[in-house]
C-alpha cells in the first residue's frame, strides 16, 4: 500500500503562553497514516492538536520528535505535493475570484495565459462560472468556500489538507459544499471520465483524480457526523495537553454518498454511537479545560 501521508511517534512542543519558562506539549506520539486515495477525517476535543497535526502534515512546522514522510520520502520544509483548504478566509481581497484561483499556478510559474484558462475551468467546475469578475466581498460564504476550493484543487495537489473548511457555513450550505467535495473527489466512482460535459463537478472529479485515482484528504472536523459521512476511516483524538489517538474507525458506508441522506443509515447510527463513545469523555475533559482557562 502507498502511504501519501506518514505520521511517525510525531511530538509538538513548545514554550507556554502561561507560564514563562515552560513548555507545553500539543501532541504526543502521534502515530497517523493517510494511504493514497484515502479520505481520513480527525476529530477530538477543542484544543487537542488536530491543526498542530495538519501544519505538521504541510510543512508549515516541524516535529519536536518524530518523522514525517510523504510518498514514502521524509518531508523537510513545505509539503510541495500537498493543498491546503484553511478553515479562516484564505482569499486575496484586493483580487478577483479568477485572479485568487490563478493565483497559486503563477507562483509556481504557470504561463498568464495558462493560468487564466485553468483558473477559469475551475471556477466552472464548481458552479461559479460567470463569477470570475467578483472581488471576495461581493461572494455569498458559500461561494467564497467554492472559490478557495477551487484554488486548492486547481494546483492538482496529491494530498489535500483541509483545516474545517465548512464550520462557519450555515447548515444547509454546508451540506451542498460537502457533497460538491465529495462529487470533486470521488468522481470515479459514479463512473466518469474526463469527457463529461463541461462544468460538470462529475467531469472535475475525473480530471483532479487522473488515471490514478482519488486523492488523499487528511480532513479536520469538530462534527462528528461530517466526519463519518464524508470519510473513509476516522480517526479520535484525546484532549491535550499531549493529545495523542485514541480510536480508529473504519467507515463501511457505501460510496456515493449524499451526506444528509446518509445520517439515517442504520449503520451511520451505529457508528456514531461507537465513535461517541470513544470520544464524550474526552470532549467533556476539554470542556472542562477550557472552563478553568476562562476561569
């Protein structure tokens, strides 16, 4: 099996922001692996590391102890095979949604005229053709999402990191985002090819995917049922300090999915309750956490 993503015995420590002179430990032996096509989603407490662990899996910080391979090769500065969906607002407001998508394959030498055509096949395919013109500020929250969505996928990364890139959309958007990444990303399951007609999310999927396949998604969610609706295998993290894993779910729902459809699969049911159990200790550990820091 090929592993996009190893976590090995990862560690983050650093200088506490309460008491000078001492360090405070985020995660601790983390042992997390992502195989090629696979989408992981990662859940646990408030505070327990899950985007200490994405910047980790980007490059964006380095491990106090432990290693990190992706493809098989130890990672050593940014993850150049990686995309990243931020779950703050990553758009350049002073640029257009066109210029925001084409602006990661410029910094990576895209020809202008290239760029613009990619930059704009993208934004077709996530349904925001014609929208290309618009600065941020005049984009519901929806379609910011699809346009940084579509300026994630449209640098073909191998490993997409996603930091909970829905959390501040209201429910039913959110719902209509999750399934447009899913249709993005498992497209070669509803038996599509590259030639499906334009600005289909169908036709998307099989082009981000290639002949290879899916992509691997390392995915950070606070909702659990986002998670199991979304994933091919949970994983649950304790609360920190030295957070670490605690539980792995396999999820064994059929593909495709319409995650609000979904959530009334008996097995859904069942494994929400199986992966709550694992995790209500934990999240009340946090509270309570929390409470003493606000105290």
């Amino acid at each position: 099996m090929t592993f996009a993503l190893e976590l090995d015995d990862v560690a983050c420590t650093f200088a506490s922001r309460d008491a000078a002179g001492s360090r405070y430990t985020a995660v601790s032996n983390v042992s997390l692996t992502v195989a090629d096509g696979e989408f992981v989603s990662v859940v646990g407490p408030t505070g327990c590391g899950k985007s200490t662990l994405l910047n980790v899996a980007a490059g964006l910080l380095a491990p106090s102890t432990g290693h990190v391979r992706v493809f098989g090769e130890s990672l050593a500065g940014i993850n150049r095979r990686a995309g990243y969906m931020f779950q703050t607002e990553s758009l350049m407001p002073w640029r257009t949604a066109l210029a925001n998508v084409m602006a990661g394959l410029q910094f990576r030498g895209t020809r202008l005229q290239a760029a613009r055509e990619q930059a704009e096949a993208w934004l077709q395919r996530v349904g925001l053709a014609g929208f290309g013109d618009r600065y941020p500020h005049q984009l519901s929250g929806g379609m910011r999402k699809r346009t940084s969505l579509a300026q994630t996928l449209a640098l073909d990364p191998d490993l997409i990191l996603m930091d909970e890139p829905f959390s501040a959309l209201d429910v039913q958007t959110r719902q209509l985002m999750e399934n447009e990444l899913l249709a993005l990303w498992a497209g070669d399951e509803r038996g599509t090819a590259p030639s499906s007609a334009p600005g289909s999310l169908e036709g998307a999927a099989a082009h981000s995917a290639g002949a290879t396949g899916r992509k691997a998604v390392l995915f950070i969610t606070h909702d659990l049922d986002e998670a199991i609706a979304m994933s091919d295998r949970v994983v649950v993290m304790s609360a920190g300090p030295a957070s670490r894993p605690i539980g792995e779910f396999a999820i064994d729902l059929a593909r495709p999915r319409d995650v609000a459809e979904v959530r009334t699969a008996p097995r859904f049911v069942e494994l929400h309750r199986a992966i709550w159990d694992v995790l209500r200790d934990e999240v009340l550990r946090g509270y309570q956490q929390q409470l003493r820091k606000t105290g």
